[in-house]
C-alpha cells in the first residue's frame, strides 16, 4: 500500500487553535489528509489527540482556524453541519452503540433517517456488512449481549451503513480485552486495504506499522513531527518523539 | 358492616371524586412538565430560566398555599375558577408539574451523552437526536420516578377536603364526626380505598419498568 497524494486533500485542517477555558489544548494545527491515506495519530495521554480528531466532524468547536472536508468549509451548526457529518464515520472509544436498539437497527438507523432509504434496501445493507465484520449472527440481539470486540466491529458496519468518505477513529481499542483487540484491528486493516481514507487515534503501534500511510506525532496540542511508519519507529526526528517510542516500546 | 352498606352512595362519590381528581390532576401535570422540560433543554436561555423558574417555585411552595392562592388569592386579581374541584385540579396540577419535569430532567440527563454524539456523528440533527435516541431512552429510566410521583398526586389530592371538594377524606371527616362509634370502620373503608387507587398503579409502575428496561 502507498499513499496516493494527488489531486485537493479530502480533509484540510489550517490554523486549528482551540482551547478548554485557559487550557490551549490545539494549538495552530496544519494538515491535510489525501483520499485513500491511512494517518494514524499517537502521543502521550493530553495530547490533543482525541480531540483533534472530535474536531474533524466538530463534535469538538474550534475557535479559530478552518477546517474541510473534500474541499467544503465544516458548517458551525444546524442541517448543513448534519449532512457535513453524515459523510464522516466515526468510530469511539466506548463504541456508543444506541442501547435500546438491535444491532440490525444500529446499521440501519442513519441510513433510513439521514439517507432516507427504505427500510428493505437499508436492512440488507446493514446484514451484509455485518457479515463483513463477522458479527452477522448477533443482528437481532442488543447491545449490552456483546462483548466489547463485537460492539466495536457493529459501531463501525454502523459508521461505513453511511457509505462515508472518510472515517475517524477515535482510541477504537482501548476499551477492550486484550484478547479483543486484535478482532478489530483485523477490521480496520481490511478496510486500510480497501482504500477508505482514515484517520486513527490509537496506541496500536502494529497496526501503525501495517496499515498507516503516516503517522503524526502529537505533543501539548501541537502536531511535532510527521512521517511514514518505517522513518517514524526507526528513526524519529524529535527528541520527544524519541522519549514518547522509548516508554512505549521497552515494555 | 350494614353501616357501610347504608352509607354506600356517599363513599362511591367520594372515590369517583378523588379519582377524577387524580387522573385529570395527572394527565394536566404530565403534559405541563412536558412542556416545562423540553423548555429547560432547549438551546433558547430566556426559555430555560423562565422553566427553571416556574419549577424552583412550585417544588418549593408547600401546596396547601398553592391551593390557599388558587382559592382565595386569585379573587384579588378579579379571578375565579368555575368551581371548586376545577380551583382543585389546577393547584394540584400546577404543583406537580414541577415535579414531573424534575423527573422528566433526571431521566434525559442519565442519557450517557456519547448516545447522542454518536446520533449526531451519523447526521442526525437536534431534533431526531432528541426523539429517536435521547427520549425514548430517559423515558424508561423515569417510569420509577414518575410512578412516585403519581402516588404522591393521588394523595395530595386529599388537600382539597380543606377546600370544600366532598372527597375521600372531606367524607372520612363527615362519617367519623356522625359516627364515632364507628370510626375504625370508617377509618378503614377510606383507606381501602385509597389503596384501590395506588396499589394497582405500584404494580403497574413494576410491570412497565420490567416492559421497557433496557440493558446496558
């Protein structure tokens, strides 16, 4: 897999500054992400990291700074933000499956009221990308009668059901097992391999190396350095880069 | 018991009386808290303090004062209701009100708040968050709450005894004072049914909270 920078980035974020009260927990962020790229995001806890990526659908506002999505300005609120998100999946730490609907009605809920399409065409949508995660015998059941692995593979059929452009991902395994991680790191590889364009906040280093285009190195809300996996593990060219793969990788 | 049997007319109204009292009492006070809870969430400020008003000063006033005000208070403003059950249905309901939208509140803040992030990472906008995922889940949290609160009304309404409303307990006081050999019969016979009404309203609280449980 390589990356394949041609043509405008399909998500452009420029001067990103927020804060949360005092704390300036983005500071003057620049980057661009090209269709089909694979970034994965890492650094230490308060980084920025999570929120930068809740910032992308604007879960999280930002105070200054512009952010695009294939080359459209991200609306401040109401039905244009909505659509706008609509073509951004998101994936969460805490899966956030809807607790009081089947797996079924998880796939199929954005496309029958975002989308607007019939419940037929949405429900087989829905099973065969269930049958893509490998939970498709769980679709009549809730939530809460899965185990963490299962839910985070639903949430993300849930997240492609909307055909989106790109998808975020945000810590996707660090509230699971460790026996459950590797289930859906295969998940996400696969759809690496396919070539969806996404951007990953993770400490996964494997999946770093086998599936990133780029990795972007975050530190105190600022991105510190960016390159290919090969160059960042080998030779990281920050010294906190260093420090941060020293703590992690001698374990 | 042919006591009970010579006075049966009279305690058959009275029961009607405080049950009517009760469910229209209820039903006024559900659609008010509504009203008062989609107001203290909307994104309008002028709309949530007037409701968080409104609430802070019926949960807080006792309600025979309430009732004191809808009676006599009003008439110095030139109002009146047309009659004392309805002065009694309005006192009832605007001071439950604000405890039905307390419970209505409690339930849509125990909504986990990634429910409605991840509806609106998938598109949907404020009001489909609100009405496909956010509601229907704070409304199963809150049929405990709510049961209480109905069992509360349904005994509050024994207020209006003190303003001229032949209920059960205005009957209770009737009985017991042309009858004191009697009392314990008639004691009894208010009771039983008062908890003709509540009971089966505990149990049906049970049945709907077992219904609409959602795992988590």
């Amino acid at each position: 897999m390589s990356s394949s920078p041609n043509g405008e980035p399909l998500v452009r974020l420029s001067g990103v500054n927020k804060w949360f009260g005092e704390l300036h927990v983005l500071q003057d962020i620049d980057l661009e992400i090209a269709r089909g790229e694979v970034v994965v995001v890492i650094g230490p806890s308060g980084s920025g990291k999570s929120t930068l990526c809740r910032t992308i659908n604007r879960l999280e506002s930002i105070q200054k700074g512009e952010i695009a999505i294939d080359g459209e300005k991200l609306p401040e609120e109401g039905k244009q933000l909505a659509r706008l998100r609509s073509d951004v999946g998101m994936v969460f730490q805490s899966f956030n499956l809807f607790a009081h609907k089947t797996i079924l009605e998880n796939v199929t809920l954005g496309p029958i009221k975002v989308r607007g399409k019939s419940k037929a065409e949405a429900e087989k949508h829905a099973r065969e990308l269930l049958e893509r995660v490998g939970v498709s015998a769980q679709a009549d059941k809730y939530p809460a009668q899965l185990s963490g692995g299962q839910q985070q593979r639903v949430a993300i059929a849930r997240a492609l059901a909307m055909d989106p452009k790109v998808m975020l991902f945000d810590e996707p395994t660090s509230a699971l097992d460790p026996e459950m991680i590797n289930e859906v790191l295969e998940v996400m590889i696969g759809l690496a391999g396919d070539g969806m364009t996404m951007i990953v906040v993770t400490h996964e280093m494997g999946f770093a190396r086998r599936a990133a285009n780029r990795v972007v190195f975050m530190d105190g809300g600022r991105i510190v350095e960016s390159a290919d996996p090969e160059t960042f593990f080998t030779n990281p060219a920050s010294d906190r880069a260093k420090d941060f793969l020293s703590k992690i990788l001698n374990h | 018991m042919s006591f009970l049997a010579d006075n049966f007319p009279l305690l058959r109204d009275a029961f009607l009386t405080t049950l009517a009292l009760a469910v229209t009492s209820g039903i006024c006070a559900l659609v008010l808290g509504t009203l008062l809870t989609a107001m203290r969430v909307s994104p309008v400020a002028p709309l949530r303090a007037a409701a968080t008003f409104y609430v802070e000063v019926f949960r807080n006033t006792p309600l025979t004062v309430v009732f004191f005000f809808l009676a006599f208070g009003i008439v110095e403003i030139d109002l009146q209701f047309p009659s004392r059950f309805i002065s009694a249905v309005a006192a009832l309901s605007l001071y439950t009100a604000a405890f039905v939208s307390e419970a209505l509140r409690s339930g849509i803040n125990s909504v986990p708040s990634g429910q409605a992030e991840a509806a609106r990472a998938l598109g949907l906008d404020f009001r489909q968050t609100l009405g496909t995922i956010v509601l229907p889940q704070a409304f199963r949290t809150v049929v405990p709450p709510l049961g209480n609160v109905w069992i509360a009304l349904a005994k509050n309404t024994s207020i209006a005894a003190g303003f001229a409303v032949t209920d059960l307990t205005a009957t209770l006081q009737r009985l017991a004072n042309q009858n004191a050999d009697q009392l314990l019969v008639v004691f009894m016979a208010i009771v039983v049914a008062y908890l003709i009404i509540t009971l089966p309203s505990a149990w049906l609280i049970g049945v709907i909270e077992r219904r609409t449980a959602i795992l988590r």
